[in-house]
C-alpha cells in the first residue's frame, strides 16, 4: 500500500477515535444526572418509579387518630382520621412514621415502604398497629403472615386425627405448609387459600419440593368469599375477629368436620369445642391449639 494511502487511513481511524471517545464523554455527563446521561425528567419519572406503598387499615370499631411523616424534620406530619373499615395509602420511596394515642400516651413506629399495616385491639383490647397482609380495598385482611411452627402443624394434624380419607382447607395458608405436610406424612388432599400471591407461589414450589402436587392445590382468594363445605378438615390461624367472620362459612360444613385453629378461639363456637392442647415449640414460645366438632 503506497505511503501516502497509509498515512491518510491512520488520520481517519483517529479521528473516528476521537468522534466515538466525545460521544462517550458527553454520555457520562449530560445533565450531570447519571452515567446513563438520564435528563432531569427521565429522572423524576424514574423516582416516581421507585415509589411503594404503605396501606394502614382500620380493622377495630372506632375512628382511628394518627399522624404521619417521613424522617425529614422540616417537613410536617400529616394528620389522618381513619375511619372504621377504611384504608389509607401512602406513596412513598422510604419508611415512614406513625404516631397515635394508645392507653393515654404517643406510641410511634417506624413503617417500611411497600408493606400493609392494620389497626386491630390487642389482647388487652387496647389500639396497636400490626403489618397485615394485603392493602387491597376490595378484600378483608383476615392477619398478618405469621408461620406456624412445624411441631405445632404436626400436632394440629393428629388431633384432627387426619388420614388418607381427609380434604384439608387451610384458610390463610401461607406457605401451604399444612396442607403440604398432611399430604405428605397421611397421604390426604388439600386445599390452600391464601390473598397474597407470593404465598401463593411459595406453596407450589414447597408442593413440588415435597413430590404432593397431584395431592394439594393452592388458590389466590379472598377466603370469606369462597365455598369449602367440601372439607372434613379446616385449619385456620387468624385473628379472632377474622375467625369471626368466617363462622357462617364453617356453619356449612358437613356434620362430624373437623376444625382446628392456633392460637385463637372461633367466637359463637364455643359448643363446638372438644378439645385444646397447650404447648411451647422449639424455640419455646408458647402455644394452644383449640379442636372443634361440625
């Protein structure tokens, strides 16, 4: 290749070296946003972006007083009246905090972004807030997602005394771990209904992991609406308030089903009951199981 030729293509690499190396720069530093050169409104859109949400429910009988805000001291808290039943919603990219009267003094807490809360009495019938398990308006949150021991699902089990014959409900499911387990150690069917759609994909793949798929299925429902007349077997850890309201559904069970809840009594059932066991698990915390005759 003549000399001259060589030369002119050298200054033409460079130069496409610089073009390429000027781009990069003005790249890494347009807007003086972000590496990606994101414009200011990209940004903001991105943020917006980023935003979760806080839901807090009313779950008790009176209008609920509080006031919330985030951990900028300049900025003033927002003063809410929630109403029996109802639910705010809170946007927000960090945790926010929640003061309230309780017993005649402020509690506050801290409440992280993108989870649900719910105001319920607590076991002296005195105003707390506990995370809850969904923020949707248009179904009950029935309690928070709280796994029951494994020592205490073996129990629960034997004293509904299941076997192979038994369909199991387990209303509030979670990780479908009851169902997963009767199946499993008896050889019974079940059925798990749980809202949120995470426990939901949990309970199949623990299904899979147990090798009782063909025995267990699991559904994304609002658990006061459905019909389970079908089971010889409830099972329930709610709230007592939340096994209240699924009383006329358990009223529809066969004569002779079993229905047995952790922790807490079914109100308006108290005829039913023909049994209760106490007992620490592993960890020793303490537990009661209560067993209930249809």
């Amino acid at each position: 290749m003549p000399e001259k030729e060589m030369k002119k293509k050298i200054e033409m690499l460079m130069l496409a070296l610089v073009i390429v190396a000027s781009v990069v720069v003005v790249v890494l530093t347009s807007g003086g946003n972000s590496r990606t050169g994101t414009t200011g409104a990209d940004s903001a859109v991105s943020a917006a972006e980023q935003k979760k949400e806080i839901s807090i429910r009313n779950v008790t009988d009176e209008i609920v007083h509080f006031s919330i805000k985030t951990a900028d001291t300049s900025v003033e808290p927002q003063e809410v009246s929630l109403e029996v039943g109802k639910i705010s919603h809170f946007k927000t990219s960090r945790a926010l905090f929640i003061s309230f009267e309780r017993a005649g003094r402020t509690e506050s807490y801290e409440l992280e972004e993108g989870k649900p809360y719910s105001f319920r009495y607590d076991e002296n019938d005195l105003l707390q807030i506990y995370e809850g398990s969904h923020g949707r308006d248009d179904a009950v949150d029935l309690a928070p997602y709280v796994p029951t021991p494994m020592d205490v699902v073996e129990k629960m089990l034997e004293m509904a005394d299941v076997d192979a014959d038994d369909l199991i409900y387990d209303i509030g499911c979670g990780d479908g771990r009851i169902v997963i387990t009767a199946a499993r150690k008896y050889g019974a069917r079940g059925v798990g209904i749980d809202i949120d759609p995470q426990r939901i994909k949990e309970s199949h793949e623990g299904a899979a992991e147990a090798g009782v798929e063909d025995l267990v299925s699991f559904q994304k429902e609002d658990a006061t609406k459905i019909d389970f007349s079908e089971a010889t077997v409830v099972t329930i850890y709610l709230l007592p308030e939340s096994n209240a309201l699924l009383v006329p559904q358990l009223d529809k069970l066969k004569s002779g089903s079993m229905v047995v809840s952790h922790n807490y009594t079914i109100p308006g059932w108290e005829d039913k009951e023909i049994d209760s066991f106490e007992m620490e698990d592993i960890t020793g915390s303490h537990h009661t199981i209560f067993l209930y005759r249809r």
